[in-house]
C-alpha cells in the first residue's frame, strides 16, 4: 500500500516538474514565425514545441441519478531531440475529477483520476507526420471510483498530414491491465480520435474532433462529437491557445444530455 502511495505521489511530482520545465525553458525559446505557423503546430498533436494544455470537461445530465461530472486534464508537452532525424514527444495526461450524483443520489467523490502517459518516437522531417509509442496507466486515482487501481500499457499512434491550413489525422491507442488490486476489474480499452482542423494566417481555426472508445470488458461504447473553436493570443511575453466546443455525446446509454469542453494552452514555442 505504501509503495503504491509513493508511486502515485512521484508520478504527480513527475507531471508537476514537467509544467515547471517547460515554464522555466520558455525564456530560451523563440517565438514562432507567424501565428498561422504556431496554429499549425498546435493542430499537430506530436509537434516539437514544447506546451501545457489545461483541459475542462464538463457534462451533465449523467444517468439515472442526473448527475455532473467535471473533469481538468493537466497535459504537459514535452518534446526531447533524439537525433537530427528523431523526436521523443512524451504526453501526460493527469485528470482531476470532481463529480455528483453519478455512483448514487446526494453521493460525491473528487480527487486525482488515473493518468496515462504516451511517449511517441517521431521522425522530424517526414511529408506524413506520424508517431508510434507505448501508452501506460498509472493508477493515480485518489479515490477507488475515480480509477481502476490497475496499471496499464498498450501501444499507441498518430498519424496526420498538414497542407494549406489544413490538418487531417488521427490518433488512437489500446491499454489493457496487466497488474494492479485484483479484486477490481480488468481494463481493456480502445481509444481512436480522428481530427480535422483548418486554421486561418490568424490562428484562428476551427475543428471536428471525435472521441471513440470502446471498452472490451464491459462491451459499452463512448462516443463523443466536439465542433472546436480555435485561437491564439498573447498576453506579455506569454503565447497562449484557447479552444471551446459542445460535448455532443451519442453513447452509451447513459451518456450525459450534454456537455462543453474549454481549454487553454500555454505555449514555448522552439
């Protein structure tokens, strides 16, 4: 129990001094040539630019109870060179939950959910963009109807092609358990996102982004459809990308009667 503690608590460390790094690196970093080609980067989800997106999910309307969950995804960014040719893009993914209603009436749970980290080896000069990499889970969950209490790993990959504002690609991973509390459920999830974006030389942009995942155990279907708004600013020194969209949610059964996603995301250009 103590080593899984310890576990949890460097991971969070881990995602924490990420932030801090690409914070503390940004006085290094120069800015991008024009907002068009920042925009450009930021459609790309395995870019070289180094960023932490600050996600919100919000839904309500969740099952029988009529409950609402919110969710806050920390993603940190961070690029490392591996040769002139070759890029690691590690991702992390760290949710903080806080929902009501949803195991029971007047219930509430909040807390850290589990996180996933993705590292993608990518060429750096190649006409098709593309990615592949292991996908972990790390049970990071603070409360045990927030996680699964099982680590994961599976693979994950992207692929995308980028020409005269246009970004059409998509990226999708499959994370099975494969230890963790026996006692609670195995996991084996499918997740595919394909995206399409344009973007104007403003920055501004505009996106059709689905969210599919398949859980195998359980056989139930998520399906989620966000018609995204894009821009870019700058506030001081600091380059900063907002988005927001409805959660259209399709499944399954007990999907939320609706939603809305905002996100921010602080920039360090290369």
């Amino acid at each position: 129990m103590k080593n899984a503690v310890c576990i949890q608590k460097l991971t969070v460390s881990m995602i924490i001094a990420s932030c801090v790094f690409s914070y503390s690196s940004k006085a290094q970093e120069k800015p991008a040539a024009s907002p068009a080609e920042l925009a450009k980067k930021l459609a790309n989800p395995i870019a070289n630019l180094i960023s932490v997106p600050i996600q919100s999910n919000f839904d309500v309307g969740i099952g029988k109870f009529n409950g609402s969950k919110m969710v806050l995804n920390i993603q940190p960014v961070i690029p490392i060179t591996l040769s002139p040719k070759l890029n690691l893009i590690t991702r992390w993914i760290l949710p903080i939950v806080s929902q009501y209603d949803i195991t029971g009436e007047g219930t509430s749970q909040s807390g850290l959910g589990d996180a996933v980290v993705t590292a993608f080896v990518s060429p750096s000069n190649s006409s098709l963009t593309w990615g592949v990499g292991p996908a972990i889970l790390v049970p990071t969950a603070t409360n045990q109807y927030l996680g699964g209490k099982k680590w994961g790993l599976g693979p994950s990959v992207v692929v995308l092609k980028q020409v005269n504002g246009w970004t059409i690609g998509g990226l999708a991973n499959h994370i099975f358990s494969v230890t963790g509390d026996e006692s609670r459920s195995d996991i084996s999830s499918t997740f595919v996102n394909p995206f399409i974006t344009y973007n104007w030389k403003s920055g501004a942009g505009v996106v059709m982004n689905v969210e599919y995942t398949h859980d195998w155990v359980n056989e139930k279907n998520i399906f989620v459809l966000m018609p995204t708004l894009t821009g870019v600013t700058r506030f001081g020194s600091q380059i900063i990308s907002f988005a927001l969209a409805p959660r259209i949610h399709f499944s399954p059964e007990t999907r939320p009667n609706y939603g809305v996603r905002a996100a921010a995301i602080l920039v360090f250009p290369k």
